[in-house]
C-alpha cells in the first residue's frame, strides 16, 4: 500500500508541476500577446465580407518609430512579424493588384451646427474582405479607421476559433485607408493621377502612404498638424503608384497633399478624386476623376450646408455599382463614422468615439 501510495503521489506531483509550468506559459503568452488576442477576440462579422475589431493597447507605433519607419510595404512585413507576434508568426504581403478606377471625397459643413461631414467612396473591387477597426493606442489618439485585407495579401481566416489563424488581421492596422480620430481630424487615401512613384530620400522617418495615415490619425488633431508631420517624414508610395491624402480637420479646413518629382505640395480644396489638383500637372489622371470632382463640387455649391442624407445621397451619385467597396461619411460633430457597404446604402453601420 504505501508503494502504491508513493506511486500515486509521485504522479500527482508531476501532474502538478506540468499543470503549473502550463499556466506559468500560459500566463507568459497572456503576457505578450494580451492586446493581441484581445483584438482578435474581438473580430465580428457584420455582414458577409465585411468585419470589425477594436484594438485597445500597444500595436507598436513607437518601436515602428525608433527603427525608422519603413520604405516599402514589403518592409513592414518583418516589423509586424516581430511586434505582433514576436517572430512567431510569418507574414507574407503581396502588393494587391490595381484596378482602374479610383475614390471620391469631399468635406462640407453641417446643417443646423458647427461640425463638418467627410464623405469618402472607396473604389476598388467588391470583393475580398474589409475590416472597420477601432484603435485606442496606449500613447496617441483614438481613432476608427478602415482598411481592405486584400492589401494584406497574406493568408488569413476570419471564421472559426483558430487564434493563429485570425491573428494576421491585426496587420491591418497599419494599412489604413481612411479614418477620423477624437480630434476630428479625418484622412483618406486616394490614387493621383499618374504611376510617378514618391520616393524620398532625406534622412527621416520613412512611411508609405497607409502607415502614413496611421501615424496621423495617432498624432495629428489639426490639418495643419497633419501637413507639419507629412512634411517631416520620408513619403514611399505604397504599391508603387502615385497617391494623393485627403485632410480635414475639425474646424473644415481641408486640403489635398500631393508629391510631385519628390516635393510636398498643398493644395486647399473641398474635394478630391484621382487627378492631380496641383497646376504643376493639370488634367492628369484615371477616368472619368474630373467629371466626379465637378459633380462634388457643384452639389456643394448647390447645398453649402449638408445633412447626414444629403452626404450619402451624393456618394450614391458617385459611386461604382461595380468598384465601389464602401463609403464612410466621417462626422465631426459626434465623431462618429457611418458605413455602407458595397453600394448598399440601405443598411448604415454607425461607429462613435464618443
């Protein structure tokens, strides 16, 4: 009997120190991956293709800093597979293919009080993944923000419990496409006019165009503010095309921030679709951008005060039955940011960070 006693209790004891060092990983792993997996257990599908997420914590900005930035989209995949994963995770990104079409947006004053609206078609392809995410960094500003998981070009599994599996979509983060953060500054990506890749060389912080718009959504409150930190930072084209930043802030005052042969140029404007605003190159770009920009801008002539309504039945009028993958009208007055999807303007999604 006491052999057998002695048995048992050695069993127990290994059965304990298994079960100990289990939780001691356990809580190790808790440990450096908590935001994370708390950003992906948070993941929700509103609707076939189309997800959310909110992440509350560190995702990095300031070691993206301190190495440097980044001068490619293909560079900030091992940035993000040692800070997201800490080298567990292998991120792979291919450049997404680019479609011939472009976006829209337009800043206009509210009806009946002091903010501003911010409407903004996003014409890609309506297909693939997209992912409205809420970020509440530990030293920044709270922002939502949008983004197309087809530029992650990785694989990546929004349904069932796999965490790993999820865990990628955290990368989109840093590929914002448009966003309004608690300062009611508002940004949006859109194509210029033309291929010319930006490519400085200056020795500062280096950004592409999406990390870009991380950054200012984190940093920036104002316009002005916004152009200042454009200004100091190395600009790289994202996917290696010509893009043009769409800002406004609270106030309304809004601009389009171009890059011609490496130089910064600002050019104060309501809206922006996909040819170059700057005189330095009239009439460039994709389509049929100039006829957009002329329907923007005379709808707001039109109605120089706009409601909610009167900003989606605009982006209805500009859309892409075929291209369009969302329109957001960003609201300065509640900070608050209303989607629809796919040409869907029936069905509004409302995020607030009030």
């Amino acid at each position: 009997m006491k052999t057998i006693r002695k048995i048992f209790l050695s069993i127990a004891i290994v059965v304990m120190v298994v079960v100990l060092c289990a939780v001691a990983v356990g809580a190790y792993a808790y440990h450096l991956f908590g935001d994370q997996v708390r950003a992906v257990q948070s993941v929700r599908e509103l609707t076939p293709e189309l997800y959310e997420m909110t992440y509350r914590g560190d995702y990095g900005i300031d070691a993206f800093i301190a190495q440097g930035g980044v001068r490619t989209d293909a560079e900030l995949q091992p940035f993000l597979q040692r800070f997201l994963s800490h080298g567990l995770l292998r991120i792979d990104a291919a450049a997404p293919k680019v479609p011939d079409v472009g976006c829209s947006t337009l800043c206009a004053p509210m009806a009946d009080t002091d903010g501003y609206l911010f409407g903004r078609n996003f014409d890609w392809a309506k297909k693939g993944n997209t992912i409205i995410i809420r970020t509440y960094p530990k030293n920044g500003y709270a922002s939502i923000s949008t983004s197309n998981l087809d530029f992650l070009g990785m694989p990546l599994s929004l349904e069932g419990k796999d965490m790993m599996q999820k865990m990628p979509v955290i990368a989109a983060i840093y590929v914002a496409l448009d966003g309004i953060n608690e300062k009611g500054l508002m940004v949006a990506d859109l194509f210029a006019g033309d291929k010319e890749k930006t490519a400085q060389e200056r020795g500062n912080l280096s950004v592409t165009t999406t990390t870009a718009i991380r950054l200012l959504l984190d940093h920036a409150a104002t316009t002005n503010e916004a152009i200042a930190l454009l200004d100091s930072w190395d600009m790289h084209s994202s996917i290696d095309w010509a893009h043009h930043i769409a800002i406004a802030d609270a106030t309304g005052h809004s601009v389009v921030v171009e890059w011609i042969n490496n130089e910064m140029i600002v050019t104060e404007t309501p809206a922006v679709t996909n040819h170059y605003l700057t005189p330095l190159r009239p009439h460039v770009g994709i389509g049929q951008t100039e006829a957009r920009r002329d329907t923007l801008c005379a709808r707001l002539a039109a109605r120089p005060q706009m409601r909610l309504g009167d900003m989606r039945k605009l982006l209805q009028d500009v859309a892409f039955e075929e291209y369009t993958g969302w329109s957001v009208i960003f609201n300065t007055q509640d900070l608050s940011a209303t989607y629809y999807f796919r040409t869907n303007f029936d069905t509004a999604y409302v995020y607030s960070l009030q």
